[in-house]
C-alpha cells in the first residue's frame, strides 16, 4: 500500500513540474524562437523600442488596479469563481492593458515591453518561487512539536534570523510547513501565519543584500554588502523585537482560550524531534549559491532577443534552479512530501496571478521612473526639498508605500537614482537617505499580500492546509494596525 501511494505521489509530482516546466519552456519557445529571428533582422534597423513614461496618462494603471481588486474581492463575493478560473480572470486584466496599449504605440513597442517583462523579470521570478518552493517542500519536521506561545515565537525568532542569509522566500518556504504542523490542533491561528509574513517574509531580510531583492539590487548598484547589516540592524531589531513582544502576548492570550485538549495516548518510544529529507537544506544552500552566482559573476555575454539583453549568467542561473528542483524531487521520498501536505497548487496560483501582475504593472513602473515628468511626478517630487535636500522620511514612506503595491525592486532603483545614484555619495554622505530607501522597500513589502514575493505564497501554503486567511483588505488591515505605528515610531527614531 504504501509503495502505491509513493508511486501515486511520484507521478502527479513528476507531472504538476513538468507541467511548469512545459509552461516556461513553451513560453520561451514561442517569445524566443520567432523572436529572436526577429531580433536578428532589427539588430540593424535602430535602437531598442522606447517607453517613455511622461507619455502616459494615470488611467494606464486601471488594469493594474482592476487585478489588485480582483484578487482582493473575488474570493470574498465569488469565491467559487475565483477558485476555477482565476488565471483566466488574470489574463483578462492583462490583455486589457497590452490590447489598447499596442492599438496606441504600436505592436513592436508592446512586443519589446512584454518580451523584456517575461524574460528577464517573470520567467526568473517563477523559477526561483519554483526552486525554493520544491526543495523547502521536501523538508519535513517529525515528532511531536506542540504550537505553545513560546515555540511558535521562537520558530517566528529563527525565521527572522535566517531570512537575511538564505532570503526571506527560501526561509519562508522552509518554516511554514513546520509552524502549520506544528499548530494543527490549534483553533486560533490566523495570527501565526500573519506575524510570520511580517517577520519572516518581509522584516528578516533586511541585514544582508541575500535578505530582498531591492537590497541585491542595491549591492549590485555597488552599496557595500556590509553596509546593509551595519545601518538596516537597529530599525531591523527594535521592530522585530516589538513585533515578536505583541505576537508573544496575542499567542499567549488566544492559546489560554483554546478549549481543554485531550491528554495523547501514551507511547511505547516517544517520537523525537527530527528533520527528514535534510539533504533538501544542502540543495536550500545551492538556490541561494545560483542566485549570488549571478549577481556577482559578470562574463558581459548576453544572447539579444528583440533589443532584450539576456545575459549568460541569468541563464546558467536559471538552469541550476531548474535543475536543483528535478534533483529534489529525485532525492526526496514521495511519501514525506505527501506527509508535508505537499501540493504544486500554491506555486501554480502564483504564477498565474503574477503573470497579470508583473504585465499590468508595467505602466505603473514606467510612469514612475518618469519621475517630475510622469502623471506621479508629486510622489517623487515630494521626497526633496525646493533646494534639492532629501526629505528622509518621505523618502522612507514613499518608498514603503509604493513597494506594498508595486514591485519593492524597481522601486527601491527609482527612489536610489532620484537620491543621485551614486552608492559612495549615499553610503557616506547621505546614510540615513539610503537607509530610509532600503527600510522603505523591505519592511513595507509586508504591508499587503502582494508586496513581496513569499508573502502569497504563504498564504496560499495556509489555505492548502485549511486556515481560512484575511482576504486582501482583511490582511492590510492587520498590517495598519499592527505595522503602521510601528513604522511611525521608526519615523519618529530614525528619520526626523
């Protein structure tokens, strides 16, 4: 029986990656393989297709909008729709930007924006979601840890702390299952997952340029990779240390009230504590390895693909993490992923939803790199002074508010370049600028669902598992009442 249910796991595995797998290589295919013919007949008809975000009127964000509410109310006022036909509704909002967006510019403009989307922001996306989601998925923890205040704050504690070494999606990944295993037989426990996604999935990475994309990106900008740990440490601590305080005390107050729990039949050998399938941690190490691997190794060879630059060491990047998932999925027995409640549907959900999202938000970006001159130019405009002197907590907030609903990386590079752009002058000359930058982009992603990468993903694992999570406006009032005057106290202490 149980060989049956391991051949069982074995093939719907096998077959929900290659599933995915088939999606991006299809999707490679079919924008790569015409394409780049393309590509090699424009190579000496003109530059690269420009969008200039000045051009554009704010209405170019309504499908943006439209994805946001769609996520945010469909599950609440149809939720048996949303469950079947969500990618079809993303795809809707998506096609409802690219249409009237090639019938204004033009189908070669559409083209390079969608084609610079996918390659180098989406596809790389999904197959690191992919990677840290499969590997961190074969992890199981045996035995009998029981969800008590004090080890679900320390669970929450361990995932702050490594989240800055191995990024906030690889830790994420890896402490989820535990925690929800660790609380089933908890009535209350919304508020786990929610105080983990703040501090795991967001405020933990904040020390290193490993911790958030925006800060990788700062590092490969040339910020220190020290100089994160030095300046991120103090706001990092005092609002970790305050968030772990009132999860401790919130925790504490619904687990007095959980009704009286049956004493568990006595064993013969008690079961230990354990971790199985731990070669899953090694392969945890190798994802974080590709990712540092290509931001740091720089060959200067790129294969062009319609004015689109792909360069070699995303590639090889991409490569290892897909190989790294088959080398899980090999490694790892079938039977502890189906004991881990393992399904491929949260990474499927994701990728179809973020596909609408990373196309909708295009205009969005690129009206705001417009900066003065773009339809937000009053966002960018309010961060300095009329003598052109940083207002640091603007900085902060803006930065912060723009990352909850946009994506914190190119975020975080507007708000860089708009400081000057120079990592000497900022690190040296203006710290508290750059840190107001990178606090911003980093502890403002856990402001809604969709601020940072695991952050869906999360709680999509939670719904898998049966907890019933806020809906999109139920969570961001969670995080107003919870985060938002613990980020005005660290306006109060580290910005004015």
């Amino acid at each position: 029986m149980k060989n049956n249910k391991a051949s069982w796991i074995h093939r719907h595995a096998t077959h929900a990656t290659l599933v995915i797998l088939t999606v991006l290589a299809a999707s490679l295919f079919f924008l790569l393989g015409p394409s780049a013919a393309w590509a090699a007949e424009a190579v000496g008809h003109g530059a690269a297709p420009h969008l200039d975000g000045a051009e554009l009127e704010l209405f170019w964000v309504v499908p943006f909008a439209g994805i946001l509410l769609s996520i945010a109310l469909f599950p609440l006022l149809a939720p048996n729709i949303w469950h079947h036909h969500f990618g079809k509704i993303s795809a809707f909002w998506a096609l409802s930007f690219l249409v009237p967006f090639a019938l204004r510019f033009g189908f070669d403009l559409a083209l390079y924006e969608v084609l610079h989307t996918v390659l180098l922001e989406y596809i790389p996306f999904i197959i690191l979601l992919l990677a840290l989601f499969t590997v961190a998925g074969g992890v199981r923890m045996t035995g009998s840890l029981r969800g008590t205040p004090a080890v679900n704050t320390g669970l929450l504690l361990l995932g702050t702390v490594i989240a800055s070494w191995m990024g906030t999606t690889g830790a994420a990944m890896l402490l989820i299952r535990p925690l929800l295993k660790a609380n089933d037989d908890r009535r209350h426990k919304v508020h786990v997952v929610v105080f983990f996604i703040f501090l795991v999935a967001n405020i933990g990475g904040s020390l290193t340029p490993l911790g958030d994309p925006p800060l990788f990106l700062g590092f490969l900008k040339g910020v220190d990779f020290f100089w994160t740990a030095q300046h991120m440490l103090l706001p990092m601590a005092m609002i970790s240390v305050l968030l772990l305080a009132i999860f401790f005390a919130m925790d504490s107050y619904f687990y007095a009230r959980e009704p009286a729990r049956k004493k568990p039949a006595p064993r013969k050998k008690p079961e230990k504590i354990g971790i199985e399938g731990g070669i899953n941690i090694l392969l945890l190490v190798g994802v974080v390895g590709a990712v540092l691997l290509s931001g740091i190794w720089k060959p200067g060879i790129s294969i062009e693909i319609y004015h689109v630059p792909v360069e070699i060491q995303n590639i090889a990047r991409d490569v290892l993490l897909i190989g790294i998932s088959l080398l899980s999925l090999k490694l790892t027995d079938n039977e502890s992923r189906k004991l881990n409640a393992f399904s491929w549907f949260p990474i499927l959900e994701v990728a179809k939803l973020f596909a609408g999202i990373f196309l909708t938000i295009i205009p969005a970006i690129a009206i705001l790199r417009a900066g003065t001159s773009g339809a937000l130019s009053g966002v960018v405009s309010a961060v300095t002074t009329p003598d052109g002197q940083p207002i640091n907590y603007m900085y902060f907030w803006a930065t912060g508010v723009l990352s909850s609903f946009l994506d914190n990386a190119p975020t975080y590079l507007v708000f860089f370049n708009t400081a000057g752009g120079d990592p000497q002058h900022l690190m040296h000359d203006l710290p508290t600028t750059l840190l107001a930058i990178s606090a911003g982009a980093v502890f403002m992603g856990a402001n809604t669902y969709i601020g940072n990468a695991p952050n869906f993903m999360v709680k999509a694992i939670a719904e898998e598992r049966g907890i019933q999570m806020p809906s999109f406006f139920g969570y961001m009032a969670w995080s107003g009442l919870i985060l938002v005057p613990l980020f005005v106290l660290t306006t109060l202490v580290f910005f004015l």
